[in-house]
C-alpha cells in the first residue's frame, strides 16, 4: 500500500518500546527488539512523533503476584471487566521501564504514562481499561491539529491493537504498522485482535518501508 505521509496531520505513535516487553525482560514478546531499527527509521519520517510508556507502581492489580494463587496469563474479573494478569513488569522507575537503549526518537515531543493507577491496567494510548478514564492524548492531537494516527511498538494484540481502535472511537484515521510491531498471541489473541482493528476500521500496513 503506498500512503504520502503529510507532516502537518500525520503522527506516530510508538507503544511500550520498554526493556520489559524485549527478549530478557519481565514480560518479553518475541523479537520485539528486531524491531528498533525500523521504528528509529520512521521516526524520521514524521515531524511529530508521541510515545507511551507503560508504567505501573509495585502491586499493580495487574500483576499475578497481587492476586494470591493466581498465575501469570490467567484472568480475573475486575470492576471494569475481567483482566489478564501478568508477571510483575514496566514498575514505575525500574530498568524495566525504561525505553530499549537504543530506541532513538529524538523528535519525540510527548511521552504518555499509563497504567499508573494501582487499580486499573491500561493498555490502550487513549483510555484506560474501563474504555472511559482518558490519558489526555485525543486533546494533545487535536490541538496540535493531528488526524492520522500511525501505530507502532510492542504488542500488536494488546496495546497497539487497543490504541488503533480508541483511535478510531476518537475519530482519527488510525494505520497499524505491522512490521513494526511485535505480538504477545496469548491463546489466540493476535487473530482475534486483527479482526477487532479491522471492524474498528483500522487500516493494517504491511511494509511501513513504502511509507513516503
Ligand atoms: C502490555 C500487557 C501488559 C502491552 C502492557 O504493552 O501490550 N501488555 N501491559
Ligand atoms: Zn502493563
């Protein structure tokens, strides 16, 4: 697919680039370190670029470990609906946390934390898992006149497919990089989050090198 990128409504938006989500880290995705290199290389093709940052205080309901007898990836129901737990990852300030060391964006303006309420997870850019709680980031593009979302990072079938349908609910044109993405594929949620994206109008890119 050939897009012409407009730098005056175009943003990337990179998810979770974080040492937790790559090989070695807590909560690791296959190859999601492959993947540096091409996101250092889109981000010279967007003058405005936003990144998140996953970012959870210690004990984050989130996490197995604050629910007795429960293991990673099994869920538990929660107020705003039922919730996969995860092993302990991306706590506020830790190693873990912060981006991959040689993720180079240096045209970033904007990093968004999410996750840090002790109580609710967060996976998309947008909103919290309630689908309510707003991180503030639809304002941030709106004011800066954004409208073409660009999404890229760590994973495909959590945050990133999250943030591309929020996106979309927000009203902008929202485009899933997948090269430049990296999935989790717990019990089938890759398959099942393509479908979502693509119902929520999502546009899916397969070789974000044609972006011009
Ligand atoms: C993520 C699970 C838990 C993600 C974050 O970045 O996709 N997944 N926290
Ligand atoms: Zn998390």
């Amino acid at each position: 697919m050939s897009i012409t990128l407009d730098n005056t409504t175009d943003v990337l938006v990179v998810i979770d680039m974080q040492v937790d989500f790559c090989p070695g880290g807590a909560l690791a995705v296959a190859g999601g370190d492959a993947i540096v290199p091409l996101i250092n290389r889109l981000g010279t093709r967007f003058a405005q670029q936003v990144l998140t940052q996953d970012w959870h205080p210690s004990g984050h309901r989130s996490f197995a470990s604050s629910h007795p007898g429960k293991s990673p990836f099994s869920t538990v129901p929660m107020p705003y609906g039922e919730q996969t737990l995860w092993p302990d990852h991306c706590v506020q300030d830790s190693p873990g946390a912060a981006f991959h060391p040689a993720l180079k964006l240096p045209g970033a303006q904007l990093v968004i934390r999410k996750g840090f309420r002790p109580g609710i997870d967060s996976y998309s850019a947008f909103f919290e898992n309630d689908r309510n709680t707003p991180t503030g980031l639809s304002g941030y593009l709106r004011e800066r006149g954004l409208k073409r979302v660009f999404l890229c990072g760590l994973a495909t079938d959590f945050c990133v497919a999250y943030s591309a349908i929020d996106a979309r609910r927000q009203g902008f044109a929202a485009f899933v990089l997948l090269d430049a993405c990296r999935a989790i594929d717990l019990d089938g949620s890759l398959s099942a989050a393509t479908a979502r994206m693509r119902d929520a109008g999502v546009t899916l890119i397969g070789d974000s090198g044609l972006l011009g």
